[in-house]
C-alpha cells in the first residue's frame, strides 16, 4: 500500500499520509520482533481507511502487540501512560526528577526559592557538575495539545528573577545557571524559536531530535506505572495518590499494592510484567 494513498487524522485534527515505516519503527522500538511487527504493520494496513484517526491505528495496534508479550506493549503504550499520570502535574514533576535524577542530577521536586523580587514554587531544581537548573514541568493530560510561547516567555522571566537570588550566593559565583521547560506534549514554533534565543533549554515528546523526552524515558529504562496493563485504571490512580510513580517503585515496595486490597495472585502478574519492563530498555 503506498503511503500517500489514505490520509490519517492526528490528534490536533491535523491530516497526513499514514507512514508505514513510523508505525514499524514504533513498534520495533518498543522491542517487538520482526515476525510480530510485520503482521501488525499487514493487518494495520487492511484496516486503514481515509480520516481513521492515530488513535483508532494505535489502540488497534495495541491491543494486538498486548496478545504477543505485555511488557513490549507497555512500553508501546509510553506516551499514552505518560497522559494517564494526571489530572495533576505533581506525579509529572516527580516522574522527570527520577529521569533526571537517572541522568545523574541531583535533584529536589517542589521547591519553595526566594527570588530577588517574589517567591518561587519551583517543580524541580537540578544541579550536576558546576551547573544548577530550574525545571518547570508542563504537564497535559490529552494529545493535540501544544505549548505556545507564551509558556517559555512566562518561565523565562521566573527564571531571570530566582538566577538573580542564586548569584548572590558565594558558591554560586563561578557555576552556569539555566532555566528549562519539559513538557509531554510538543511546543509551537514560536516557543522552539524562543528557547533557542532566550537559551531556555526545551525538552517536548519529540524535541530536540536528541534528547527529547521520548529519548530520556527510553534509554533510562524508567517507566511509570500507567504502563501495566496488569492494573486496571481504578488501581493506577490510588497508587498515584499514594506518589508511587515508576514500575521500579512498585518492583522494590511490593506491599504497596497489598495496600489498595490486590490479591497475592495478581501481585505475582503484576510485578512479573513490572519487573520485564524494568529490566530491559526500548530498541534505537
């Protein structure tokens, strides 16, 4: 089937040719074999229709990828649980302060910092080497959402105002300060244009082409617990409000889950699909 002969309707309501090769590369990321990803791309490619939406290929492509190994299909499903972390952004800001932290950051995750004018609650403050960082976390619970320029401008200025108060101090004379903005999302063109100006570092789903987010969860192997198939919703939500975020902290506090009332036999389930997404890492 060529791709440009049926058009796919994204999440923003944008249309574009389906690719065959982006829905191959997803799944073999996500650590399908070959044999599994040929016949998912062939019985994908029967189904298409002009105006089927990313979400209809994806959930279809999903819930074949989750008959043939669950640990590959929750790595699969990475962007759609990174969404499922909300409705609040805390479980977001703890999540990169674990990436980061991952990266070999030390980090602090909702930090109150006078700055030279006003206070600050900063989502996480960073530091590594001779560098020191002010993280803010922009965390969106539904695709198709953008952030405009409007966000780095308003970070940009927060920033000016807490490197100011930071200066001041005598270990901080000689150390590189930054300001950033992760989002789950994408940002608009203007906002990437102003970040490259401003030097506000921009972490989005898919950009920079190095170091997106994407790249980040990947290649630290951490994952947040709304990539189990093995919970249900209802369950995912009452560890979140209990702040267990990652599969890792579900894999090394097992009680936990005795906690919100699960049965020993599901527990041994679900920590065995914990443990293989924990022990292995997406294919680049």
């Amino acid at each position: 089937m060529s791709e440009k002969t049926v058009l796919i309707t994204k999440a923003s309501g944008e249309r574009a040719a389906f690719s065959t090769e982006k829905l191959r590369q997803s799944l073999e990321r996500a650590g399908a074999d070959l044999a599994v990803t040929d016949r998912i791309v062939s019985e994908i490619e029967k189904q298409l229709f002009d105006g089927m939406s990313t979400k209809k290929i994806y959930n279809q492509a999903f819930s074949m990828l989750r008959k043939y190994s669950k640990p590959v299909a929750g790595r699969y499903k990475i962007k759609q649980a990174i969404l499922e972390l909300g409705p609040s952004g805390y479980p977001f800001e703890k999540f990169i302060g674990e990436i980061l932290k991952h990266q070999g950051y030390r980090t602090k995750v909702g930090v109150i910092i006078q700055g030279h004018c006003v206070t600050h609650e900063i989502d996480v403050e960073a530091e590594k080497d001779n560098k020191h960082f002010m993280v803010e976390c922009k965390f969106h619970n539904r695709q198709g959402y953008k952030c405009d320029v409007k966000i780095p401008l308003y970070i940009k200025s927060r920033f000016e105002d807490v490197k100011k108060q930071w200066q001041k101090r005598k270990d901080h004379a000689t150390k590189f300060h930054q300001g950033w903005v992760v989002t789950n999302t994408r940002f608009t063109e203007d906002a990437i244009q102003y970040g490259i100006c401003s030097g506000l570092i921009l972490v989005g789903w898919d950009y920079p082409q190095q170091g997106s987010l994407s790249d980040r969860i990947n290649l630290s192997g951490l994952h947040p617990i709304t990539c189990l198939t093995t919970l249900t919703k209802s369950e995912k939500q009452q560890l979140i409000d209990k702040m267990v975020v990652l599969c890792k902290e579900l894999c090394d506090k097992p009680k936990v889950l005795n906690e919100i009332g699960i049965s020993d036999k599901r527990i041994r389930g679900i920590l065995k699909e914990g443990n293989e997404i924990c022990s292995s890492r997406a294919v680049y």
